[in-house]
C-alpha cells in the first residue's frame, strides 16, 4: 500500500520553532511530528511514502533516510515547483500513487490522532466506493466544512456544508483519507483544492463514504492548538500505554519526561507536561500545560505555564512565562522576567517584561 502526506510550506504558523527546524521534525510527544504518521503507516502495511513539500530541506532528507531502513519503508519526496493546495500534489506524485491499483491514504501533516489506518482500510474495501474520509466529531461545527449524510445509504457522503449557521451534523473531515488510483484521473495537473473540487465530483457519483474517527484528534500546526493536542495525546497514553509516562513524587496528572532530563526533586511538573532530552530543571520550578525541547535549562523558582521552550533555551530564576508563549531555539530569558503570550525568535536576550502578546525580533 501506499500513502502521501500533505507537508506543505515553510510552517509559518509554528513560528518561531519552525525558523530552526522545519515543521515536520518538530518534536511532538518527543518525537518528531512526521514520525507518528510514518509509524501508523508502517504498522498497517504501507511500503511507499510521498511527502508533498514546497521545499525540500536537506535536513530532512538525511532524518528521513534513516527512518526508510528503521521501519522498512520507501520515502520519496515530491517537490512542487509552486504550491499545489491540497489535490495538486496527488496528481504530482501520480506515477507512484498509480502504480499498482492498491488504495492510497492521504494525510496533512498537521493532524495528530490515532491513525486507524487498517480498519480504515478494511472499512473502504467493504464499502466499494472510490474514496473514504475520516470524520471526527466537534463541539462547534458553524467553524468547519461539516459532513451530511445520505439519508438511505449508511456513512454515504450526500453534501458539505460550509460553516453552517444551523445544525447540520457534527462532523469534520478530519485531513485523513483513502482513495482508488482512479481518483487522480479527477485532477489536473495545477492548483486544486481535493476539499473544494475534487470531493463533490465524488459526492455526485455517490462514490464518498466517511469513516468515524474514534478517540483524539488535533490540527497542531499553531501554537495554541500544539499545546492542546498535546494534553490530548498524554491522555491518550494514559488511556492506552501507561507505561509510557513518567510517574514520581512530584510529578502531577500526566507527564511525559525523557530520562536524559535532570529534574530537582523540589521542582513540581505536571500536569501535561513534556519534558524533552538533556533539559535541567532547577529547585522549586513548576511547570503545566507546557512542553520544553531539547536541551534547555529552567533555573530555580520559575513557573511555565501553557508555554513552548525551544530548544537550548534557558529561562532564569523568578520567571514566569504563561500565555502561550513561545520561545525560539537558542533564547535566553533573564532573571525575573514576566512573558504572557510572547513570540520569541532564535538567539534572543529577553531583559524587560513581556506583558501582552507580541512578537519579540
């Protein structure tokens, strides 16, 4: 089997992190972001991985060689000359997706869950239509594309509506598909959105089932909703591989801790915290809701809160950072210090308050 995964751009909206690394090697639970999805992929059986890019970062390409031999799988990047949208890329990558009649899946690289890639599989064969998406289900559809079904025919996709202003069905695409090679033949070979275009061609054939999502899901390609899908990712662990966090007198709830980490004994983490390698942290520091990468240092006395520590930061003593605030690769916070919804970039000294949200350059 095949899949393609939707990388995309240049990660603009998890900036500052993505000013260092590009977007799908930022560490999501500790391990890169395109990880989980290489994984999911590889356990129900796929050998060829697309990645669709706009650019192709040789940093990637080496991290992607090594994950080719560790889970046995082929992955060939696609590099679109101009960006292509969502359906574009299918059509760029057609000579791998084509070339057996197997089903594809498509995924956006942004979307955290738990993958059901097999009985989504199983799901699609049963059904004999040419394309099924993944539907989660939302507290607040008037915000998304909502999914309505036929009336007759179960999981039968009937209409989209977008936004709608009375209800209609709770349920969203969720960016995670499965499609029969004949599907590209829709395409053309320029810019095409898969949701605006290529569905309702589907939805005219009665030829587009949805398939319900169980458990978490997440869009974590901004900050704030980072910091969300990770608190739903560490229950997801708890839920179903316990052993997987870290537990400890003072850890609180859920906490996911790499054992490289020194952590004092004094200081107090969690919940949902995650704590990457090589990171100290310092007597009497709290931290919740947060995630801290790579070898960073948070010195005594020093709470944060809903807040990202990039990588080789260090935040003094008596700091308090909340807000989702978000600090680039290599930023060094003085002593004393307030941050409430700062953006920090790469290679800062931050000596004055940071009082409302703002971008620090």
């Amino acid at each position: 089997m095949k899949g393609l995964i939707l990388v995309g751009g240049y990660g603009t909206r998890l900036r500052p992190l993505t000013l260092t690394v590009p977007k799908p090697l930022v560490e999501f639970g500790n391990r890169p972001m395109i990880l989980h999805q290489i994984e999911a992929l590889a356990n129900a059986g796929v050998t060829d991985i697309v990645l669709a890019v706009n650019y192709r970062p040789e940093v990637m390409v080496e991290t992607l060689q090594k994950y080719e031999k560790e889970y046995g799988v082929n992955i060939t990047f696609s590099v679109e000359e101009e960006p292509l949208d969502t359906a574009g890329p299918l059509k760029l990558a057609e000579k791998i997706l084509k070339k057996d009649d197997s089903p594809f899946f498509v995924l956006n690289s942004d979307v955290i869950c738990e993958y059901p890639f097999k009985e989504l599989a199983d799901f699609h064969k049963a059904h004999g239509g040419k394309g099924t998406i993944v539907a989660t289900k939302v507290d607040e559809p008037s915000k998304y594309g909502v999914i309505v079904h036929d009336i007759a025919t179960p999981n039968l996709i009937d209409r989209f509506v977008e936004k709608p202003k009375e209800f209609v069905g709770n349920r969203i695409n969720a960016g995670i598909y499965i499609l029969n090679p004949e599907v590209i033949d829709l395409i053309e070979m320029k810019p095409t959105s898969i949701e605006k275009e290529t569905f309702p061609i589907l939805v005219n054939e009665k030829s587009l089932y949805s398939f319900d999502l169980e458990g978490f899901w997440m869009d974590v390609g901004q900050p704030k909703d980072f910091l969300s899908g990770t608190v739903l990712y560490l229950e997801s662990l708890a839920k179903k591989s316990p052993e997987k966090l870290t537990t400890g007198s003072n850890i609180v709830g859920n906490a996911l801790i790499d054992p490289t980490a020194k952590i004092s004994p004094l200081a107090k983490i969690g919940p949902n915290v995650v704590i990457g390698p090589n990171v100290t942290i310092g007597d009497g520091v709290r931290i919740e809701r947060s995630v801290v990468l790579a070898n960073s240092n948070i010195k005594e006395h020093s709470l944060v809160k809903s807040t990202i520590v990039g990588w080789n930061s260090t935040v003094g003593r008596w700091c308090r950072l909340e807000g989702v605030t978000v600090l680039g690769d290599d930023v060094n916070v003085k002593d004393e210090i307030y941050i409430n919804g700062g953006k920090v970039l790469p290679h800062k000294s931050i000596a004055t308050n940071v009082p409302q949200e703002s971008i620090i350059m």
